[in-house]
C-alpha cells in the first residue's frame, strides 16, 4: 500500500481532543443511520506505547471506525456497529497518512474495510437473534483518545462501491445526494470553533482542544 496524504488541512488531537457533532441539528436526524453506512477518514497516527483504542468516528453503538493498538503500539484499523466489529489485516505504522473508509452493509451483514482505496478485509457479522442494528440520540464524536491527525471526515447513508472509494480519496463535491456529513476541517469558523459541513445537511462539529493544521504532515 503506497502512502498518500489528503489535499486539505487538518486537525491535530492529543487524546484528550475531540470534535462533537449533534445528533440533531434543529431540522433532521440525518446521522440515525441504522441502514448502510459508510465511513470515511485521513489520517495520521503519533506513536503511542502499548494496547490503546482510538476513535477515528463513534457515535455510541450505532457505528465507528477505530485505531486499535496491541501492547507493541501496532495499529490495525476496526469498524464496528451494535451488531459487532471487523478488524484488518493490514497494520498501519505510525507517521505516515492513511485514507481508511468502512461499508457497513445491512442486507448482507457484511463489513468491509478499505485502506488508501483498496480493500483490505471483509467479513459476514451473522446478526444475533432477536438484535439488531441500533439507532441511538448520542452524538457524533470525532478523534476521541485520538494522538495524531486527521482530516476529509465523510459519512454516507449507503455502501460505497470499491470504486467509488479508491476514485475519491483526493476529493468531492459534497453535493452528492446519499453524503450526510463531510467536515475537510480546512472550512472552520474560529469564532464558534466550528468544523464547517461541507454538506447541505449542517451537521457542524464543535472543535473541543484539536488545533487546526494548515500545513500536511508529511510522512516519515
């Protein structure tokens, strides 16, 4: 997998950063996705030392897309609903930008894993009887626990194609109908220290201690 690196800025988490998006932003429910779901995200991980499990996107047990290390501080990538989790096979390693993108599908079951647009792994998460997928109130949080940087935060209300992903890591219009939430983080409102959605949509995020970065990381 070649590195890459997102075309805009970013915002810079110490673990205890976050960005808080509203489950409801005054006229819908757009981020009650208990149907198909895709995630999408920049990033850029600071070593850390030992197991840790950082959040890239969560919103409680509806979905989330997450940083897991094991006690060498090797990360893999996890994406997870209330019906369960999938992790990749491939590890990441630590200063370097990764696009990683989840589908959750709920006719199938299946939860697909993408890492700088191709897919890694993909597995059946067989629903328990008498579950199901849950929607819940809870926000939507940004870099919780998160040490690094990420940026081109994206969520879908469908399964992006494989395609469809690798052809769109360098960008989007934010138009595009099925898009619920898509924060570039290089639109902010220092005011309010607001992350701007780039969606008609309007699911803003509060900015909780992360520093905007205008300058990329590069990898090292």
């Amino acid at each position: 997998i070649q590195p890459l690196s997102p075309a805009h800025g970013s915002l810079s988490f110490d673990g205890d950063d976050y960005v808080r998006v509203d489950h409801y932003n005054g006229t819908n429910h757009d981020l009650s996705l208990n149907d198909d779901i895709t995630m999408e995200a920049w990033i850029y991980l600071d070593p850390v030392q030992g197991e840790s499990t950082q959040n890239i996107i969560s919103k409680g047990d509806n979905f989330s897309l997450q940083a897991i290390s094991n006690a060498e501080g090797r990360f893999k990538i996890q994406t997870a609903d209330s019906v369960g989790s999938t992790d990749s096979d491939f590890t990441i390693q630590n200063n370097r930008w990764y696009h990683v993108a989840s589908t959750i599908d709920s006719s199938t079951g299946y939860h697909s894993l993408y890492i700088n647009g191709y897919l890694d792994y993909s597995e059946e998460v067989p629903l328990l009887e008498g579950a199901a997928q849950t929607v819940n109130a809870d926000d939507m949080y940004v870099g919780q626990n998160f040490i690094g940087d990420i940026a081109e935060v994206r969520i879908w209300n469908n399964v992006r194609s494989a395609s469809e992903i690798l052809e769109n890591i360098g960008g989007i219009l934010g138009t595009e109908d099925e898009l619920m939430s898509h924060l570039k983080f290089n639109r902010i409102s220092f005011d309010t220290d607001t992350a701007i959605d780039a969606t008609e949509h309007r699911h803003e995020g509060e900015i909780v201690g992360a520093t905007r970065i205008f300058d990329i990381r590069t990898d090292l």
